[in-house]
C-alpha cells in the first residue's frame, strides 16, 4: 500500500518534471505560483518575469488600486506576491494588451454594471479589423519588395483621378493582393508564346528607344509612340490587348524600382524614366480600346441591370459576367484554372468591405454586392 502510494505521489510529479526540462523557466514559475509548486511566494522581479509588465508598471497599477499590494515580505524584506496578487496581474496585462488605459480596465474590472459581454464583442470586432488592415499593409509591402516599387506608383492604378481617399486605395490594394494568390513561375509559359525571334525584336525595340532618349526625342512624339506600339504588340502574346493589363506590367519598369536602376545601370542614368514615360504616355492614349471596353461595359451593364431590379441570376446580368470572363480568358499566360480564378477573386473583390465601403458607402446590398453575387453564381454555373 505504501509502495503503490508512493508510486502514484511521484506519477502526479512527472508532468511537472518534463515541464521544468523542456519548457522555459518563466512557464515554470508560473505553474509553481499557480497550483501550490515549492516557490508558491514570488518576489516583484519574479512577477515581472512572468506577467512581461515590469517593475515601474506593477507599481503603477498597485498605486492606482487596480492590482493588489503585496502583504508579504521575506527574510529580506523583499514584497512576495501570493497566487491571488498574481491572477490579478494576469488580468491587468491582459487588458493592456487591447490597449485599454487605467480608467478604461477599471471600468472592466470594478465597475459591478459594466457590461463585459458586450464589451468583448466590441474588442472581438475592432481586433478583427485591425488585423484586416495589418494583412493589407503585409500584402500591399510584400507586392512593393516584390516588384521594387513605391506605393505612389500602385495608387495610380485604382485612383487615376484622384477621387478615392487613402483609406479606400489603401484598403481595395490590399483586399486585391489577398485575394489574388501568386501564381507559379511562368518562364515556361514565356517561352511557349514568344519565339527567339519575338524576344530579339523587344531587345532591337527597347535599344531604339534607349536611341531616342540620347537623341531628346519628345516620349509623346510618334517616332517613340509607334515603337512602344510595336513592344505592346510583342506583350499581348503573353498577356492580352489589355491597356489596362499593359499599364500593371509596365509598374516593374516605375523609376526607382530595381528594373529601373538595372537600366540605368546599363543603359545611363535616366534612360529607365525615359523609357516608363513612353510606356505611360502610351498607355493613356490608347486607354479607350476595344478590349478593356468590353470589361468596363460589362461592370457598367450590371450596375444598371442592378438598379433596374434584375436579379442576379437572370439571364441578362449572367450574359454581362460572361463578358468579364472573356476578358480574363484572353489572357494568354494564364492556365484556364487560374483565369477562372481570377474571375472567381474579381467577384471577392467586389464583395469585400474595402470595396462595398468605397462604392457603395457601406451598404450591405448595393451595387457593389449585386456584382459580386452575380460572378458568383456565374462561377458556380461552370
């Protein structure tokens, strides 16, 4: 009986054994402090070890009545805070943690009407919209290392006439770059819709315009437009007619970026924003084209259809999504599953709150959900 007794006394021991040898020595104290361990009394530098609040902090909330004063001293003369002091303790780094200030924790922790329940759906509720904008800002900074670009440059992109605040570029970027997965390395792809002689013709291209840079040939003379027109042509082998397409490509080549700087690298200082210039000039001049036509119509015949009381399952507004899937099926370096996915993030986009705040206000069934529901059943109906 003695034996089996000691048998068990040391099997209630082992967890507590294996925890000291594998875990780090803070978790360890606070197993000790917690459930009666051999140090139960911990002293402030120990506390502070544990709780990470330090020293200055704990005083701090102790003199603001909001943790508990030690009554405890040892040999030394030296506070012990006890397992109550402690799970105060706990509570008030907790508390900190959402940001909250001494009056605000104390209204959490005293305050006999406060309605907790409430109060932690609205903690829930903003610590879910930060970590929205927390993963916009690591999207949006991942795509500006990627490509080697400055923010400015991507704005351009979805706020070409200065209309939308920071908050609504910031944030359609960043849903954008979420949504929208990398792709796999398309060398391949490259090589299986451009020949030898196409990518010899864009290098002979590309030098000319290097030509007409040192010459100080206008970038908006025809000379230089009619070549730039030539490369435009060479890429739609790999992309599409797409201005709109052809303007995100062309971000690689915004000054400062790391193309940019191996062009002016090889090529002289300045030649790389000669070149982006050209490439921009271009691109707005052809900005009215048959192909991105076909997509800003598309958008535009769904709203309408939407404000007409269409349903997003008719046949009409599913003809108008089938437009925008023919847009993204041009595009040639793309596998069929992936410009279907493409569609399929195009309707996220639209149904996100970054995108149902900018167009719609922040109405949850205004035009901007009605194009996402109808994508959706679209892609659903393939």
């Amino acid at each position: 009986m003695i034996a089996s007794s000691y048998f068990y006394r040391n099997l209630l021991n082992l967890p507590l054994f294996i925890l000291k040898k594998v875990l780090p020595a803070r978790f360890v104290l606070v197993y000790d402090c917690l459930y009666g361990g051999v140090a139960y009394m911990k002293t402030i530098c120990e506390v502070a070890k544990i709780t990470g609040l330090s020293r200055r902090v704990i005083q701090e909330y102790e003199n603001a009545g909001l943790a508990i004063k030690p009554k405890n001293k040892n040999k030394y003369g030296h506070l012990l805070y006890d397992t109550e002091e402690l799970e105060r303790l706990w509570q008030l780094r907790f508390y900190k943690e959402l940001g909250y200030d001494k009056n605000k924790i104390r209204s959490v922790m005293e305050d006999s009407v406060y309605d907790r329940q409430k109060e932690m759906e609205r903690v829930v509720e903003s610590l879910i919209e930060k970590r929205e904008k927390l993963d916009n800002l690591i999207a949006i900074a991942q795509v500006m290392q990627e490509m080697g670009i400055c923010f400015n440059s991507l704005k351009s992109i979805v706020n070409e006439d200065d209309n939308l605040c920071f908050d609504d570029i910031f944030n359609i970027l960043g849903t954008a770059f979420n949504i929208s997965q990398p792709t796999a390395n398309k060398d391949y792809i490259f090589e299986d819709k451009l020949t030898e002689e196409d990518i010899d013709t864009a290098v002979t291209l590309f030098e000319q315009v290097m030509k007409f840079c040192e010459s100080g040939k206008d970038v908006c003379s025809e000379e230089v437009q009619n070549i730039i027109g030539l490369m435009h042509e060479i890429a739609t082998k790999i992309f599409s007619g797409s201005i709109l397409i052809f303007r995100w490509v062309t971000l690689c080549f915004v000054p400062n970026s790391e193309v940019a700087a191996d062009i002016d690298t090889d090529y002289g200082e300045g030649k790389a924003t000669y070149f982006y210039n050209a490439l921009q000039y271009y691109c707005s001049i052809n900005a009215d084209n048959d192909v991105d036509k076909e997509l800003i119509n598309a958008i535009e015949n769904i709203e309408k259809l939407g404000r007409e009381k269409y349903r997003t399952d008719s046949e009409e507004v599913q003809l108008e999504v089938k437009k925008i899937h023919h847009f993204w099926n041009e595009i040639n370096i793309l596998s069929e599953k992936e410009k279907l996915d493409i569609l399929r993030n195009t309707g996220e986009l639209y149904g996100s709150k970054a995108y149902i705040n900018a167009v719609d206000n922040g109405a949850k069934r205004g035009i901007s959900w009605f194009i996402s529901r109808a994508i959706q059943i679209y892609c659903e109906r393939l």
